[in-house]
C-alpha cells in the first residue's frame, strides 16, 4: 500500500543535506539573498525549520519552540539537531487518520484537515529550500545541486 510515510522520509533527508551542504560554505553565505534582503538564507532556513514547528504545533497543540536565524555555520548543529526532531513529528503526525483540526491563527478560528496541514509541510520546505539555494546561486555560492535532494536521489540512498 502507498503511504505519505516516504515523502516525510524524504522531506526530513533533504532538509538535512541542505544544511550539511550549508555546513560547507563560508559564513558570508548566511547573508545571500535574491531580490528581498529580509530573505537571506539564514532566514529562509530559519523559516523551513520554524515552520515545520509551527506545523506540528498545528496538529497537536504543542508548543512552539522560540529559536532566531543563525549568524554562522557553526549554529547549524542546533539546526540539524531541531529539524530532525521537527522533521520526524510531522512524519509520525501522518500516521493518524484524516480529521478536521481547529487552530487558532492570529486569534481568529481556522479549521483544516490533518491531511491538508501535512501536505502544506511537504510542499512549504521543497519550495523554500529552492528559495534558499537560488538565494545562494544569485551570490556565488554554489555546492549546493537541488536535483541531489530530489525524490529520485533519496530512493537511491534509501533503497525504496
């Protein structure tokens, strides 16, 4: 039977070897940014990993974990370290049948489907570590290739 389990699976790796491949690159790389200079890599990964959070907040009324975009490579440990664990609460979030789910956003009601909250996730990271790597490329800072993070790279590594 086809599950979402491999795309979680996926999702968590690929985070993980952007900022492995991050590790790799100077300091100035944190600040890259394409047109918006709010947008700098440091944000944009602080944000996939933040949102992540935020998702599972979504899903199960945990709190949110307070942390800000790191200022160098070397902060990139505690990032590997949150997005793994983040990475892994939506992969397991998954594993719980379908249901409306209510949240408060801003103060105001919202009501979505767990399905569509896990889904959002997925789709939130692939786009924004497209984001982050165009942000890198548009300064100079290359090494890091998206089709190695690709679905077709991890069934490779992964076997599946």
């Amino acid at each position: 039977m086809l599950t979402t389990d491999k795309l979680f699976r996926h999702m968590a790796w690929a985070n993980q070897q952007l900022i492995l491949g991050l590790r790799q690159l100077p300091d100035a790389a944190l600040g890259a940014f394409v047109a918006n200079e709010q947008w700098t890599v440091a944000e944009i990964l602080r944000h996939i990993v933040s949102a992540a959070d935020w998702y599972g907040h979504r899903l199960t009324g945990k709190p949110e974990t307070e942390f800000s975009a790191p200022r160098a490579m070397q902060d990139l440990t505690q990032y590997l370290d949150m997005a793994a664990r983040f990475d892994e609460e939506l992969r397991l979030a998954a594993q719980a049948p379908d249901a409306m789910l209510e949240h408060l956003n801003a103060g105001r009601p919202e009501v979505w489907a767990r399905s569509t909250i896990l889904s959002q996730a997925i789709h939130h990271a692939t786009e924004h570590r497209a984001q982050l790597v165009s942000a890198l490329e548009a300064k100079g800072f290359n090494g890091i290739n998206l089709d190695d993070l690709d679905l077709w790279a991890f069934a490779k590594i992964s076997g599946s």
